[in-house]
C-alpha cells in the first residue's frame, strides 16, 4: 500500500527542484493575476519604484535563485 507522502513525492518525481519549481509557478501565475486584476493596467508604478522597493524586489529574487539552486543539487 502506498502512502499519501509516497504518493505526493512520486508525483513531483522525487525531485525538490520538481516542487520547487511548481511552487514558483503556482505563486508567479497568482501574482500576475493579482498584479493585473488589481492594478487596472497601468504598470507605470511598477516602472517608478523607490530605491527601496526596488531593492527589496531584487533581493527576493536573488533569494529565489539561492533557493532554486540549492534544490538542483539536493533531491530527495
């Protein structure tokens, strides 16, 4: 009999950079949802952000890159 876990790792192929990347995926496609549904197509704000803002963008996604790497090297 196979367990749920076994069942959910054979689905993303016993992979962390597998569920890593559909997490990635999942929270991209929201977020543009939500970026579009909410900012009523003028992304001019998105283009005029604050030294602060832009940095805080940058560092999430160097912390997304430092995470995707570590996943490529492990799997479990």
């Amino acid at each position: 009999m196979i367990s749920t876990w076994n069942k959910i790792k054979a689905w993303f192929k016993d992979s962390v950079t597998i569920v890593w990347a559909r997490i990635q995926y999942i929270v991209g496609i929201i977020g543009a949802g939500l970026i579009a549904a909410f900012s009523g197509y003028d992304f001019t704000q998105l283009s005029s952000l604050d030294a602060r803002s832009a940095f805080k963008m940058l560092a999430f996604a160097a912390l997304a890159g430092v995470v995707t790497e570590a996943c490529r090297r492990r799997t479990l």
